[in-house]
C-alpha cells in the first residue's frame, strides 16, 4: 500500500507514505506526517501526497538539495507548459551555467536570502562564463536581474508543491536593470547606415526596420503573403527565432508576435513599397537559378538561396557594419531611430505608439521621453507665433 492514515489523537491522525527503495542506501523509506482534523483532512492530505509523489515530486524537502529542486522544476513545470523552446533554453542555460555551480549544495528548506545576495554580488564581479576575450568578467545588472526572476518563479513553485514555507528571493532586492541611453540617429545617420548595408545580405532587415519600426525577429519573420501591396500594408503575423545548437543543426523557432497589440497593421512608405518589389524580382530570379537548391519559406528576408537568417547572425552581422560606418548601435536601435524620426517630424506620438504596436502610449512616452524636450521648445515656438499680436 502507498499511504496508510492512523489515528494518533483527538482530532490528530498519523499519515504514513511510502517512498520506495532509495537507490543510494538500497533501503526502504517512508514519509510521516501530522494532520489535525477530520479523518476527511487527512485522507485529503494523503491523496495530496500520492499525487505529487506520482509527478516525481520530493515530498520529503528536507533532504532535497536547491540543485534537486531545480532539476525537478525543469522537469515538471518549465518543459511541460508548452513554452517557446527559446524561453526552456533561456532557463537552461541560467540554472546549469550559472545558479547550480553556485547554489546546488545548499538544502532548499535552508535556502536563505544572504545565499542569493551574496550569489548575486558575486555575478556582479566575475559572473560570465563564455570564452570572449575581455578582461571585464562582471555580469550586466540586466542579466543578472533576469536570473533573479528564474529562481524567484522556480522558489514559488516550491511553495505551491509545499516543500517551502516560503519565496526566499521575495526578501533580496535585485540589482536593478542597467540604464542605456537611446542613442537619437539623423536623416543623415540613416541614410549612412543604409548605404553601408546596400550591398549585404541584412539591407532589406534594415530598411524594414527603420521605414517601419519592426523588430529583429519580426523583420526575418515576415513573409510574402504578410505584405499586401496594393494597400501598401505590413502585417506582422509570426516572429522568427533561429538558434544555433552546440553540436546540432540550427533550430528554427516562428511563433506568435510578442503581444496581441503586435500583430497591427503598419503602413509602408512609397520608398519600402518600390524596395521591397525590386527584392521580390531578385528573388525570383535567384529561385529560377537555384532550382530546387533554393529554399522557398515564403520569407522577405533571407539568404540568396532562400534559407532563413540566423537572429544572433544578424545581430552580430548588424553591429560589426555599424560599427564600421562609424555607429555603435544594435539593431533594435533602427526601431527607436524610426520613431524618434517620427516624433521630431511632428508625428502625434498617439500615431507613433500605434505604429510601433506598444500596449499603451505611456509606453512610448516614457521611452522617447528624452526628444520630448526638443518638441517642447518647438511647441513653445509655434504657440507663440500664434500669440503674437500683429500690428
């Protein structure tokens, strides 16, 4: 029998479960617990048990290593939610890389806040793993808070499953995200920057993105069937995501657009309409050369021979020709240059918000905040040429 329920009391009742032969010692062992209550308590409280033992649940936490705990998380919650396999990747990578080495010893009922302050500073210091030849070997703030938000979601789980008494990572602040300046391009920046790309593979991501304000994923994502012409319309329906494997082929990931607001329509300018028909008629003829050699996806962006565009890539790609046209920017900054652009043109920044698919203006607002001083003094300029007094 699994469990078993005597009575121990008045209103106590003794439950007894069994947890199998431990492979480390080769012996038999069982879990006890006090329920005070009714025998309906108890016998609640024993199918409770049962059921979280049947997912591969400790019920007994007090022997449970944190590293334990994790791997069970992994298993259990985060590879079985139906989570974009980037997101399963991303949590991976952090508990392995990072928070085991560190924390995997500690007993999760002893898990303490000094455990992870002291684990944080320490990634502050000498945190990264990777090979980059640096002598900085601190971890960004930003990354380090974005581990701060894995454990904090994994320790609530431990609380929900009752093999903590409560969320250790609720009582340490984290470091805060790093503060970067939007850096606030000119008509002439961009047509710099889009004369040093015209002859690579990344022109058209480029355009895209500066005449519309897509971002990365939504730019190689797009394909043929998402831009209508006729009403000179960009529809963003699927974001595309391809990862490299260490060891393995690539993974091609394409999912839904980051928010359902995300999904809007973005009109075209007459100058990405006509670009976008001359890269059609180019790609066609590099199908009809290729034959069955090309890759038809269906997407905008890509290879000569129709195979996707690696994200990382691009990026790498995107800030290694920048750099060399004299710009030290990412790609996600020809998003903010598009709508910076916009707003000092004298866009209404509720036309601006709407173009770039934020959830609400304040979004925008508060993120191009630093042109709103330049569009002040040109509001003060133009409310006081309506004032004044003609003679």
């Amino acid at each position: 029998m699994r469990g078993s329920i005597r009575k121990q009391g008045k209103d106590s009742w003794r439950i007894t479960v069994s947890l199998g032969k431990n492979p480390k010692t080769n012996r038999y062992e069982k879990y006890q617990e006090t329920v005070r209550g009714k025998k309906a308590d108890a016998e609640r409280r024993l199918a409770e048990l049962i059921t979280q033992l049947e997912k591969g649940v400790n019920i007994n936490p007090g022997k449970m290593t944190f590293g334990e705990f994790l791997d069970k998380w992994l298993d259990n919650y985060v590879r079985t939610k139906n989570l974009a396999p980037s997101t399963v990747y991303g949590y991976e990578n952090i508990i392995q890389l990072h928070v085991k080495p560190e924390l995997c010893h500690v007993p999760l009922n002893k898990l303490h806040p000094a455990h992870l302050r002291d684990f944080y500073a320490k990634l502050l210091r000498e945190g990264r793993k990777d090979n980059k030849k640096s002598k900085e070997r601190s971890l960004c703030p930003t990354y380090v808070l974005q581990m701060h938000r894995v454990i904090s979601e994994a320790l609530s789980h431990a609380v929900k499953w009752e093999l903590a008494h409560r969320n250790v990572a609720d009582a340490v602040d984290p470091p805060k995200k790093a503060a970067r300046s939007i850096p606030v391009l000119s008509v002439e920046d961009v047509w710099k920057l889009l004369d040093a790309f015209r002859d690579d593979y990344l022109y058209m991501p480029v355009l895209i993105a500066i005449t519309t304000g897509l971002r990365l994923g939504e730019a190689l994502g797009l394909r043929w069937q998402d831009v209508d012409f006729k009403r000179k319309v960009i529809r963003v329906s699927q974001v595309q995501k391809l990862r490299k494997v260490k060891g393995g082929p690539n993974v091609l990931e394409t999912g839904p657009p980051k928010t359902a607001k995300s999904t809007g329509p973005v009109d075209m300018p007459d100058l990405l309409v006509e670009e976008l028909k001359r890269h059609r008629l180019r790609q066609k003829k590099d199908r009809l050369a290729l034959g069955e050699l090309y890759q038809d996806m269906g997407l905008v962006c890509c290879h000569a021979n129709g195979e996707p565009i690696n994200n990382a890539t691009a990026e790498s790609r995107f800030r290694k020709v920048a750099r060399r046209a004299g710009y030290a920017i990412s790609f996600h900054d020809l998003r903010h240059a598009h709508a910076t652009l916009l707003l000092q043109a004298g866009v209404h920044p509720k036309v601006v918000s709407e173009r770039l698919r934020h959830g609400q203006i304040f979004i925008t607002m508060d993120t191009y905040s630093h042109v709103m001083p330049s569009l002040q003094q040109e509001a003060a300029r133009k409310i006081d040429v309506l004032l004044t007094r003609r003679t």
